[in-house]
C-alpha cells in the first residue's frame, strides 16, 4: 500500500508503511467499522497484516457479510447460535490465522451478521487476538450519515474506525454516491443534488445528531478517509483533517488500501 498518513491527537502529521500501526491496532483490540466507502477493504487490509504478523484475527459482522467463496471453506465458519462458538473458533484457530464467523440465514449474495451479545462473548473469551467487525451497511455507496438504528457497534469495541470516501467529493448530492442523502443534507445544511465538499464531509462527521453520538464513550474514534489515490484528494484529507477537532475524532488517517 502507500503510505498511511494519520493527523494524531497533537495535530501532526505523520506516514506509516502499515495500517495497523497507523490505527494502533494490535493484541486486544475490537474494532468496529461503520460508514462508507470502503469498509470491507479496511477489514480485509487490516486482516491480512495482522495474521501476516501471527496473530489470530476473527472477522465477522453485526449487519451483513458475503458468503464464504469457494477457496476458504476452511477459515469461515456459519454460526446456527446454539452455543460452542467459542470452542469451534479455538479448534479453527490450530489452523487457520483469520476466520470469518457469520450466523446463518445463507443466500445468494449476503449472509447474516452476528448479534453484538455473540461477539462480546467471543471477546471476553479470549480466542482471537484481534476481532474486527462491520458495524454498518451502506449499499456500495461512498458516504453516509446514519439512520436511527444506525450503527450496530458493540459496547466492548476498543476502535470504532468511521470510513467516509473521498471519491465522494465534487459529487451530488444524491443516490448516486451518498446512502441516506436527505440524511447527509440535513446534518450538512445543505440542499439536495447540492455538491458534497469538504465541508459537507467535516459538518456530517462532526454533527452531535450523526455517528458522534452513538458511539461507545470508551472506544478509540478514528475518521478513516479513504481512496486517497490523487494528489488532490490528498490535499482534500489534509483540509478536511484541518477541519475536525481532535475532542471529536482524535485520530484522522487517509490513504488508499489495496486487498
């Protein structure tokens, strides 16, 4: 990947050659992703490094995942939420660095997520070194502000990373590129078909009525800014970094993350 590059809760600016270390992820960590843009290549990024570095990394989701492919039979394992997840995962684990854990409800294209109960039972149990999840659900669109019952963050999360695309930028705003629009204009202040700014990105993210304030008070906040993969979106993380006070998300990082 390029260099990660993370505005810290002293306000500067620095490069890192891996996102787990950029993020401070490590042993110990729960971290939920929310937003949009580029959640799913966050998870798998961040999954591959840390197994890579012999770590036991479970990956699941409180909303949805895609269905086990053919080639990983061995690393995903469907929970019918009876029980004995704790121990199948221990048992998994002699083989395997990742595991992805779905609960069942199997169909063509989705599979359902775990309830937050499960998995805080899973963390307290210790079987995986790191458990990262996908809190919430955007329909493949780049930018977002949340519903009402929006997101589903377990309360033992230790990172809650808020992913916001940057490709979103220049767009209307509308369907095209933003789920939940009339949301987004509301807390932007601003019309629809209007452009999504910089601004746009720093009021949405900020606002008290949008992820802010559904949040676990204990859990790291990091504002991830995604496919920064020009010079000017570049220069649009640094302003819009620039923008967002460190009482609201301590930690900015952007970059452009390949799996």
């Amino acid at each position: 990947m390029q260099d990660m590059k993370v505005r810290g809760p002293d306000g500067e600016i620095r490069a890192w050659d891996t996102a787990a270390a950029a993020l401070g992820i490590g042993p110990g960590s729960f971290v939920s992703v929310v937003g949009a843009g580029g959640k799913t290549t966050l998870l798998e990024h961040l999954a591959r490094e840390l197994a890579g570095q012999g770590l036991r990394v479970l990956v699941s989701s409180t909303t949805n995942l895609q269905p086990p492919r053919s080639k990983q039979p061995g690393n995903y394992i469907l929970d019918n939420g009876e029980g004995g997840l704790s121990a199948a995962l221990r048992a998994r684990f002699a083989r395997h660095a990742r595991i992805t854990v779905a609960g069942t409800g199997l169909r063509s294209d989705k599979v359902k997520g775990l309830d937050p109960d499960v998995l805080e039972a899973v963390f307290a149990a210790r079987v995986a070194d790191v458990i990262m999840v996908q809190a919430d659900g955007a329909r493949k669109r780049s930018f977002k502000a949340p519903a009402e019952h929006e997101p589903v963050v377990p309360c033992c999360s230790t990172h809650v990373i808020l992913v916001a695309g940057l490709d979103a930028l220049g767009e209307p705003l509308s369907e095209r590129k933003v789920h939940r629009p009339e949301i987004v204009a509301r807390l932007a202040g601003q019309s629809l078909e209007s452009p999504v700014t910089v601004e746009t990105m720093a009021r949405v993210v900020g606002h008290p009525e949008g992820y802010l304030g559904r949040l676990p008070f204990s859990a790291r906040r990091i504002l991830y800014l995604s496919k920064a993969d020009t010079p000017e979106r570049d220069e649009a993380a640094r302003r819009l970094a620039a923008r967002v006070p460190v009482e609201q998300f301590p930690t900015v990082a952007w970059g452009d993350l390949v799996v």
